[in-house]
C-alpha cells in the first residue's frame, strides 16, 4: 500500500477527480477526509469507502470561506491526529464563463474565489499540522489551460488556473525545507460532469476533442492515478514542478488526421 498509515484530505470530492481520488486513495491504505459542499454527494464518497473497509470522513465546507477551510483542517486533527496528504482539487467552471466581453464580473469573482482562494485557504491552514505531522505533499489542480487560450472561451477559468500553477510554485519554495511538497496537477479535457455541462452541446465538446491526439477525453479514474504519485513517495523528487495530463493536447500544433 503506497498511502498506509497517511491522512488524506480531498477538496471536491463529492464527484469527479475528487470521488475517484478518494477511493483510490483509500485502497492505497490513506485515512481520508473528503471535503465537498455537497453533502449528499460527499456521503455517497465516504460510504463507497467505508463499505470496502476503508477509513474516511466526511466534512462540509465552502473552500471560498476562510472559516470554514480553517475548521476542516481542526476537524481533520480531531479525527485522525494529523495531515499527510492535501489535495486542493475542488473548483468551478461557470456556465456564464465566456470571453472579456460576455463573463460578468461576479462569474469572475466567484470564479477565482473558489478555485483560487479555495486552494490558499487550504494551504494556509493545513501547512500548519502538515508539519506537526512530520511534513506531506500538497496537490492543487490546474488546468491544462494555464497554458493554451481555450477554444471555448472561458476567461475566468483560464485566469484562475494560470493562478493556481504560479502559486503552487511559489508554495513549494517556501516550505521544501520543511518536507512539504507541492505540485500541481494540471489535467487535460476530461470526461466529468463539471466540463460536459460546460460543454454542452456536441459542437463544442468536437471543437475540444479536435484538438487532442489521443482523440479521446480522459477520465476522472485517470486524474487519480496521476495524483497517486503526486501523494505517495514515488514523487519524493518532485516539488514546485506540473504534472500534465493531457492527452497530448498542450504538445500539439496540428492534430493529425
């Protein structure tokens, strides 16, 4: 088991990268906390967990409060002791997301609230007991399109992730000394709920997939083998640096036919 003995807290984890992470996570002996504002959905992570004998909480909270991250890292200490593994991978992607023109600045705030203050947040109040616990890894999701302007508009996002990659950067700088790492993941288009709503229509999901060589979107259970290594001693290496999962699409200059 590449986890035994770790305490794992997932952002997000209600469904998506979050839910596969959480379970992968578990099967590789990690305690976890799964974190989401949906309640309903975070359960149903926990009980999937806990029917394979696994060891996992859940915990409600709104990444964008302050308050609430500071609570769910105290309630992670009352749990299980300490913190080995962050995953701050919860974010949005609003359906009102468009261009310069079109996204009104509250999709804007919102937006970067969530997905760029929901990650400082994280980190500001789990570095702490991460380090009473001996030090850990920390894991933010980016984006492939910290990188490449979408074909899909979506300004906020983009924004948003390009903030994410810079800060995680800036994070493990500051605490490699201490035994903490931090990496980002940075996935490709993905088959989740979070981007087929925002792509709904099968014009926008082929203007996507054009542009990836695999040809194909990729999947949550992906994403969480990714973040497998980012957690586990595998990466022991690794730190301030993007692991990019992307079916090729940030390589590509013209897709082949």
């Amino acid at each position: 088991m590449r986890l035994k003995n770790k305490v794992a807290l997932i952002t997000g984890a209600s469904s998506g990268i979050g839910r596969e992470t959480a379970l992968l996570f578990a099967k590789e002996g990690a305690k976890v906390i799964a974190v989401d504002i949906n309640t309903r959905g975070g359960k149903e992570t926990v009980k999937m967990i806990t029917a394979k004998k696994g060891d996992a909480f859940f915990y409600k909270a709104d990444i964008s409060s302050a308050d609430d991250c500071r609570k769910m890292i105290a309630y992670t200490k009352r749990k299980f002791g300490g913190l080995h593994i962050l995953f701050n991978n919860a974010g949005i992607m609003h359906s009102d997301d468009g261009d310069s023109q079109s996204t009104e600045e509250n999709v804007f705030d919102l937006t970067m609230a969530i997905n760029v203050k929901g990650v400082f947040f994280g980190c500001k109040y789990a570095i702490p007991l991460m380090r009473e616990s001996g030090g850990g890894s920390i894991i933010n999701t980016a984006s492939f399109v910290a990188h490449l302007g979408a074909a899909t508009p979506q300004i906020a996002y983009t924004a948003s992730k390009g903030a994410v990659l810079a800060m995680s950067r800036e994070l493990a700088v500051i605490h490699a000394r201490e035994n903490i790492r931090v990496n980002a993941l940075s996935p490709g288009p993905l088959r989740t709920e979070l981007l087929m709503k925002f792509l709904n229509t099968e014009e926008k999901k082929q203007r996507r997939l054009v542009h990836i060589p695999m040809g194909r979107f990729g999947e949550a259970k992906e994403m969480a083998k990714a973040a497998l290594f980012l957690a586990s001693e595998d990466s022991s290496y690794m730190t301030g640096t993007e692991f990019l999962v992307d079916g090729g699409i940030t390589a590509a200059y013209v897709t082949p036919e």
